[in-house]
C-alpha cells in the first residue's frame, strides 16, 4: 500500500463507517423478509430463501389500498406544490411591489415553525372546510412550502437580468418569461425540492394519524403502523416484509436517480 494510499484510509473509513451503520438495519431487515420466520433470531448462511413473508403481511393488511392513498397523495403534491411556489419565488426574486421584503420575510418564518406546532390549527381548518379523513387533507397543508420559496427565489436570483431584457424584446409576457426561461434554467432546484418533498409526504405519519380515520384516506404509514400493532400475531418476518414493501419505491427512487439527486443539489446551491 503506497504513502498516498494510507493517507486517504482516514477520509475512507470516515465515509463508509457512518454508512454501513445507516445501512445495518435495511441489512437486517432484508435477512428477515427473505427467510423463514425460524431464523429470525439466529444468523445461518445456509438458511433458505423464502418470498412468503411478504405474501402473508400483504394478505393481513390492505396495503394495496394504502399504495394508492400514498400515490394519490403525492401526486396531489407534485401537481399544486411546484406550480404555487415558484409563482411565489419568481415574484419575490424579480417583480417589485410594496411590502415585497416584510411578505417573504413572514415566508422564511415558516421555516422556523415546527409543523407539529399547527396540527392543531391545521385540523380546525380542515373540520371547518369539511376535508377531514380525505385524502385532500393531508395534502392541503403541504402544497405551499416556505423552503421551496426560498430555495427557488435564490436559484432565481443568479439568472441574469439581461435574459429577461432579451425575451421582452422578443414580445415574451410575464408569464412568458416566467415559464419559458426561469423555469428551464431552475430545473435543478426543482428537482431537488420535489425528491425531498416526495421522500417527506411518503414518510409523513404524525398528520395523516390526526386527520383520517379509515382505512380508505389512510397511507402507508398509517397502514405499516396498524399492521404492526395488531394482535394478530404478526411475525418479525411478515412485519419486516411489509416495511420493505412500503419503503421499496423510495429506496428504488433513489437507486435510480441518485446521480441525478446529488447534482440537483450541487447545482442549486444557495448563492
């Protein structure tokens, strides 16, 4: 092993201690859905492999149902959430009016409000509105983010004003310009937000517990949660099989996209 080697070993176990930590419990749980519930607590290379675990925790809990909640949920979030804030962002990184500086100043105070803090008012909202244990519920909440303003408002600002000049001469109206260079250019930003905010509304559980109450508004957080606490005697195998299933798409996600995910964030970094 070379001089250069030895010194990069303290950068490489700095890297890859923390991570085979983080990845010790998706290990585990991968050895106790794939194999019979007879070594759930015993460790045996020679152990058979079994697919079984996940037929019995799909049986005993409507997860299909849960599966389609959560999907419609964060299709419901991607449709209205992008569009609202960077409306919000392009107004205050480019338009001037009056009170501009004191309306995003109230936004960035989002950032400092935990969301537990409005539970309480968020379902008041929702009692008045007629929208408890709907799917729309749980999403209405989430479709403005202040981290999303002011990440894209950022992003905004380091395009150069002379684009704008430019698409105004070629007769290009606000919205125009908004759509057809702003939102190109900011791309990155977008699709660094969106990963974050899909990863949030699949994995969100303490608001979906508040407002639904039925097994037709429930997510997969919810489902996963009821599942495990059933008296149903449910094996560590069936329950580890399940949380695999409702993790799956995230984990896949960010398999696939994860060059993708890292440059979004590299390119929109804040200015």
């Amino acid at each position: 092993m070379t001089g250069s080697q030895v010194d990069l070993l303290p950068m490489w176990a700095a890297g890859w201690v923390p991570a085979l930590l983080w990845a010790l419990p998706l290990l585990c749980a991968l050895w106790l859905a794939f194999h019979p519930a007879a070594y759930e607590t015993r460790f045996d290379l020679t152990a058979p492999l079994t697919r079984e675990n996940f037929a019995i925790s799909w049986g005993k809990a409507t997860f299909a149902r849960y599966f389609r909640n959560a999907t419609a949920l964060v299709t419901l979030i991607l449709a209205v959430q992008p569009v609202l804030c960077t409306l919000a962002a392009f107004a205050f990184a480019r338009l001037e009016f009056q009170a501009r500086m004191l309306l995003f100043s109230l936004v960035l105070v989002q950032l400092l409000v935990m969301p537990d803090i409005l539970l309480l008012m968020n379902y008041r909202s929702m009692f008045q509105l007629g929208l408890v244990d709907t799917i729309l519920a749980i999403g209405l909440p989430y479709v403005a983010s202040g981290f999303a303003i002011f990440l894209l408002r950022q992003t905004f600002r380091t395009i150069p004003k002379e684009l704008d000049d430019a698409a105004r001469v070629e007769g290009c109206s606000l919205m125009g310009l908004l759509w057809r260079v702003y939102v190109p250019l900011d791309r990155p930003a977008m699709l660094a937000f969106a990963l974050v905010s899909v990863s949030h509304q699949w994995n969100n559980f303490l608001w979906p517990l508040v407002v639904t109450n039925s097994v037709e508004t429930r997510p997969l957080t919810m489902g996963l949660s009821i599942f495990a606490t059933t008296d149903s005697d449910i094996e560590w195998a069936a329950l580890n099989a399940a949380t695999l299933m409702t993790s799956a798409p995230l984990l896949l996600a960010c398999l696939l996209l994860q060059r993708q995910f890292v440059q979004s964030f590299l390119r929109a970094g804040i200015k």
